[in-house]
C-alpha cells in the first residue's frame, strides 16, 4: 500500500504518509479490565496482542476513507512500518545502503548536545524520494531536521495509554513510552513501536539526493 494525497489548498496536492490515520478510523470502544499482571480487553481477541504479550490498541483499516488526520498515527501501519523498515510516506522498503538505514528526526544537526542520550524514536525511517518530499512540505521538518544513516538499531519498547489498578476498572494514568522488560508494560494499551538508535552518522540530506547515493 502505499501513500495517498490529499488536497490541502486550492491546486495543492500532498502525499498522505502511509502512517496517518483517516477520519474513518476512528478506535472502536472497548471496555479495559483488570487481567492477569496488568490489563486487557472484556472482549479480547488473541490478535489484541503481539508475541511479546503486549496489549494493543483496535483500530479499522480504512486508508483513503474520509479526511486524512495528520496529527494521529494509525496503530497498525505504524506498528508494520517499523517493524519491517517501511517507508513510512510510502510503504516502500526504507532506504538502505552500507552506510546504514535512513532516518529523520527533528533534532537540531547543528547542536548535537542538546540531543537526547537515549536517541528514540516513534517515527519509521524513510525512502530517499520521500525524505526529501518530506522536508520541503513539512513544516515541523523545515524548522529542525537531522538526517541519519543508522547502522545498529533496535526494537525498545511501546508508546501508548499507560492504565493503573482501580476500582471497579483500571484508571487511565497518561500517555507514556514504557521499555520492553519494564513490569509497567502489562499495564499499557500499546499504540506505537518505539526504536532505538544506537548507532549512526549524521548525512546531508540535500547532498545524497542530488547524487542519489
């Protein structure tokens, strides 16, 4: 599958990346309930969960359906774009070369300081074509970008609705990023993978597309 494009002003089309959820789907209600060492669904289904035994968020498939929602993630895409090195403008394989996998991440190139020293991420790494689409339309990405060639790289853990025990049903604590291996994950309704960059070079973007390597 790959991405759509919707109008966004008068003759203007954009891509719709392949991540972002549509108006028509929205999550489903489901009541959460106190299961086993953390939660789980009333109803639960064993697709809820991943391998590892993480809960995960229900969420149609619907891409194209409605308006698209810039501001959310689709849970599955997300979850598939990640997990098998996915473009996530267009679903195609990331880019990859010997110097690594290509990621973008909004982090200041100039002031490698004030970057985090555990650099994670819940954005899926990118092709080359739309990597450079997405600087020049993104406004996020205009502002502060850095690219990355990612040589070793890995799985940590999940973002998404962390649930604490109540009663008569677990209570809704915050959003929050939670590691694989924390006991805090069987208490999360998981909505997106996160990754671990661990090691990588700093590229010029602008550079490699023009000589496209």
């Amino acid at each position: 599958m790959s991405s759509t494009s919707a109008t966004t002003g008068p003759h203007r089309l954009l891509p719709v990346p392949y991540i972002t959820a549509w108006s028509a789907e929205r999550a489903p209600a489901v009541r959460v309930v106190a299961k086993g060492r953390g939660i789980g669904y009333a109803d639960e289904r064993p697709y809820d969960r991943d391998t590892d035994g993480v809960l995960w968020t229900r969420a149609p498939s619907l891409p194209g359906k409605g308006r698209p929602q810039f501001g959310r993630v689709h849970v599955l895409r997300q979850r598939r774009a990640m997990g098998e090195l996915l473009c996530q403008i267009c679903a195609g394989p990331a880019d990859r070369n010997a110097d690594g996998v290509l990621w973008l991440l909004g982090e200041d190139p100039d002031d490698r300081r004030s970057w985090p020293g555990d650099l994670t991420t819940t954005h899926p790494p990118l092709c080359l074509p739309c990597a450079s689409t997405s600087v020049r339309v993104c406004p996020h990405l205009r502002k502060r970008c850095v690219a990355l060639r990612v040589t070793d790289f890995g799985l940590a853990g999940v973002q998404g609705a962390l649930y604490g025990p109540g009663y008569p049903a677990p209570v809704l604590v915050d959003a929050a990023g939670v590691a694989f291996g924390d006991p805090r994950i069987h208490w999360v309704r998981a909505g997106q993978l996160i990754m671990r960059l661990l090691e990588f070079t700093v590229i010029d973007l602008e550079a490699v597309c023009v000589d496209g390597g």
